[in-house]
C-alpha cells in the first residue's frame, strides 16, 4: 500500500507529523497484528526538494509532484492557515497552484484522494468533489461555502467518506483522517495503533463548535445569532425571533441554512448545549437549574435534547 503525502510550504506541522507517525507505527505492528496485510510505503511529495512547515520545521521530499502515478492514497495536510483570505492567497501561489494540479492528474478510480482542514479547499479547487460531501475545518465553514457551492459539506461528521475522496475537520483530526485510512485497510491494525497512541474516538467534530468565530458577515444571521444569545433562557419561537430581528422565517431559514448549512431550530438547540456545557464547566449548578438557564422547563428535557443531538444526523447542504 503506497501512501502519498503533499506537501508544500507553509503547512501545518503537526498535521504532516501526526500522519506519518501513525503510518510508521502502523508499519511497525503490522506484521504482529497481521502479516498477510501489505506493507505501508509512506512518501513525501512536494513542489521542491525542501518544504518548510508553518513552524520551521524542514521536510525532505522523496518525490516530485508528478511522481504520484504509483501511489494508492494520496493525502492533502491542511495549509497552515486560520483565516479565508491566507487561504486562498495559499490556493492560488505558486505552489498551491502546483498541488491543486497535481491533484487534478490524479484518477479517482485508481487512486483515493484524502484531505483534512484547510488542505480540502485546494481538494475543492480541482472540482473533484463538486456534488459530493465533504467535510473542512469548521471556522472556515462559510469561506468554503461561497467559493465551492457545488460541494455539500458536513460539519457534524470528524471524518467523511465519499466515494474515493476522504476528508477530516480540522487541526488535529487529520489523526482521525490517518486511523480512517488505516482502517480501511485492516480495521483491527487501526484499533491496535489507536491503543498504542492512546488515541480516542471522536466522531464528531460540531461539538468544538463554536458559533462566535465562524468566519461569516451575513447581517441576518449574525443578528439572530445575538438575539438569541440573549434570549436563551426564554421560550423561543423561530417566527418570534425573526420579526424582531426585522426579517421573515423564510429568509431566516434561507439564510441560516445558506451561511452554516443549519435551520434556525438546529441553531437554537446547538446554541443552547453551548451555553450548557458553558455553565457545566463554570458553575455548580445542578442540571434541572441549567436546563431553566437555557430555556428549558426541566432537566429531562435537556438531556432527551442531548441524546438526541448525539445520536441523529443534521440536515446539510
């Protein structure tokens, strides 16, 4: 199994690290879990010799960007960027620009394409995924929207599968992106390098949410989203909250579901489970008087919102 690693300057150093540690480990163990699975060839691709990451940190490159025909998954770090603008001033450098062709020779059919964070957008940028699901890194959820409206993007999910493409959320779930490949693979090889390096599960990556950074300037919606923060503890009715933000439902609902893929009532719920674990971890509230703090007339209530929250899938673009 030949696995590709792009790299270019700029990107994420932890990101590059995390993923070749845990190939490595899981090329260490392999023979000790299962000798009959193929070996792990990790290598290094970028636009020149010598990449340096965000960090300083210097990577040697085994291989050009047009020596990618042999591999079997080749693999998108995120960029090393946390705002819309350095993103896709990364996009469209030189080298940038070199990653999102090399990308664009890739056959899908023969080869997967794998992506995490910010290194999805130059995944995005070839139309590879236009009308398929993907997820990116959740504070630049809106950025990604308006620049490839043809790509749904799920942001409950740490790690998507789409046909041959394989995307993770941000930062650090290009862990979860590498156990993913892994698993692939030998799910039993995954679950050992995981025990090894005391690596949890998570599979969702909306819980690290948080709804104030989201890099948005819609007026309604942000408008809603402060009436809302301070109204949380009252009943709420959606057509209520749009008439005294000065709009309709409808283009409340059009808007908020535009800007971050979500109903009104999904934003509602979700903002309320933030101010929850908010007081959770700085209060001493008992549960009954945080679920009258958030809006709720008992504790059940609440936690009936929570299972509910954790084990159903949310409406996306």
């Amino acid at each position: 199994m030949r696995i590709g690693l792009l790299v270019q300057d700029g990107c994420f150093t932890s990101a590059v690290a995390s993923i070749v540690d845990i190939v490595r480990t899981a090329e260490l163990v392999r023979p000790q879990v299962d000798p009959s699975l193929p070996a792990l060839e990790l290598a290094v691709a970028g636009p020149r010799r010598r990449v340096v990451t965000g960090a300083g940190m210097t990577i040697t490159a085994e291989r050009t960007l047009r020596e990618l025909d042999d591999l079997d998954v080749v693999i998108v770090p995120a960029l090393g960027t946390m705002t819309a603008p350095d993103t896709e001033a990364a996009i469209a450098g030189r080298e940038g620009q070199a990653v999102v062709r090399a990308l664009g020779t890739i056959d899908p059919d023969r080869c997967r394409i794998a992506a995490a964070c910010t290194g999805v957008f130059p995944l995005a940028e070839t139309g590879l995924v236009d009308g398929r699901r993907v997820t990116t890194t959740w504070f630049l959820l809106t950025a990604f929207r308006t620049r490839y409206p043809a790509v749904a993007v799920d942001l409950d999910s740490m790690v998507v599968a789409d046909g041959p493409f394989l995307t993770a959320g941000a930062a650090f779930a290009h862990i979860d992106l590498a156990l993913s490949i892994l698993r692939g693979i030998s799910p039993e090889l995954a679950q050992h390098v995981a025990r090894l390096l005391l690596i949890d599960q998570r599979p969702s990556q909306a819980t690290f949410v948080v709804y104030d950074h989201l890099d948005h300037d819609d007026p309604i919606v942000r408008d809603f989203e402060r009436y809302l923060r301070q109204h949380l503890a009252a009943p709420l009715d959606v057509a209520s909250a749009a008439r005294a933000i000065g709009t309709s439902r409808r283009t409340l609902e059009r808007r908020t579901r535009h800007v971050l893929g979500l109903s009104p009532l999904d934003i509602v719920q979700r903002l309320r489970l933030e101010r929850t674990d908010h007081l959770r971890r700085t209060t001493d509230l008992s549960t009954e008087e945080i679920a009258h703090r958030v809006g709720y007339a008992n504790a059940e209530t609440l936690r009936a919102l929570r299972r509910r929250q954790s084990r159903q899938p949310r409406p996306h673009r």
